[in-house]
C-alpha cells in the first residue's frame, strides 16, 4: 500500500524543464561552449557531483569552470521565468488535494536548492500541500544516485517500497528506483526508452492520470 508520493519538482509538478533545456546552452555558449539539444537533455536532473563530472567530460576540458557556468545559468533562468511566470502542470492541484484527502504524506525530491525550491513553490501556492521538501544541498550526492531519495523516505518514516516517486527525467527515474521506490514517469522533454521502462511502475500522460493508480 503506497503511503506517500515524493514527487519531483522541475519538469514534474512545474513546466521549468524546458528552460533548463535552452539555459544550459546559453551559458556554456556565454563561456565558449557549444552544446547540442541533445547535451542539454543529459542535464536534467543530473545533481552533484554528476553535473561537473559529467560537463567536463562532454567537452573534454577539465579546467571547465562549472560554479561560473551554473550561476550565470541560474542567471538566464530567473530571467526567463521572471518574464514568463511558473507556470504549473496540469492536473497537479487537483492530484495533490486528492492524495491530500486520502491522509497519503507529500513530497519533494528535488535536484533545485532550498531556497529556490520553497520560493517556486511559494508563489505558486504548491507549498502547504507538503510535509516534507527534500532538496540536492542536504544529500552528498545528487540525482541519479538514489541518496535523495532514500533521505526523503527517512524523513517520512517509511520504507521506500511504501512510497511512489513521481518523475520526468531518465536521471530522476534511476534515482528513485535505486533507492527501491515505485516510480512513475510523467514525461515531459521526452519519452522513456526500453531500458527505463524496465524501472517504472508506470507511465501515464499527465499527472491527472495518477489517480487511477490509488483506486
């Protein structure tokens, strides 16, 4: 019996994704980098100490300075939703007071920090729905490992097989189910292929779909 639903923030509950998608490129190309789209899907989700790692070796520079490329990517993103606004996923209200009626616990695992985390959720209106907001700066090691994951599970009480993760991302799926959650996929850049499907227990369209798992 699933007691609680730890759901991923970024592509997941809030339609940011896409952001991170055309930012990435923006900033490595204010740095002299060139990224395909491609590179840019690799990102998502992708946490300490993966993310450096992970940059270095796409472009075969190890002197590649990513606290500089990061900042002045946070940078483009806040512009972008500064013009655009957070705009939330469909059905996720809707799906957040129906588990919220049935007593079953919500929460965040997610690879955005603290602070930016509880700001999105706060002006969106998404942030009394939670009883617990896990985020990357309070794990050692990000997405795909399962650290977050299983840190959120502590923190609810509960073994991780009695939780559902919810993700959209190849990085945030792995994640989960090396942690021995259920794990949903709500696609949102792209689909799942052959050797994630094997992880899901699930994958449905849009979070309006996930009631029918409960039922």
């Amino acid at each position: 019996m699933i007691q609680a639903v730890i759901f991923d923030m970024d592509g997941t509950l809030i339609d940011t994704e896409k952001y991170y998608r055309i930012c990435w490129p923006q900033a490595l190309a204010h740095f002299g980098y060139t990224m395909s789209d491609e590179q840019a899907l690799s990102m998502r989700s992708l946490g300490q100490p993966y993310a450096p790692e992970h940059l270095k070796e796409m472009f075969q520079d190890p002197d590649l300075d990513y606290p500089a490329i990061r900042v002045y990517r946070k940078q483009l993103m806040e512009e972008y939703l500064e013009r655009d606004g957070i705009q939330i996923k469909p059905g996720a209200v809707e799906l957040l007071e129906y588990l919220k009626e049935k007593k079953i616990q919500r929460a965040i695992a997610t690879a955005t920090d603290t602070e930016r985390a509880a700001r999105y959720l706060k002006q969106i209106g998404l942030y009394e729905y939670f009883d617990r907001i896990i985020c990357a700066n309070m794990v050692k090691c990000g997405k795909p490992s399962p650290d977050i994951y299983i840190y959120a599970c502590q923190q609810l009480g509960l073994d991780p097989s009695a939780c559902m993760a919810v993700e959209d991302s190849p990085n945030g799926v792995t994640s989960a189910y090396r942690a021995g959650c259920q794990v949903v996929m709500v696609p949102d850049q792209t689909k799942p292929d052959a050797e994630l499907q094997k992880m899901l227990t699930a994958c449905v369209d849009s979070l309006d779909q996930m009631k029918t798992l409960f039922e």
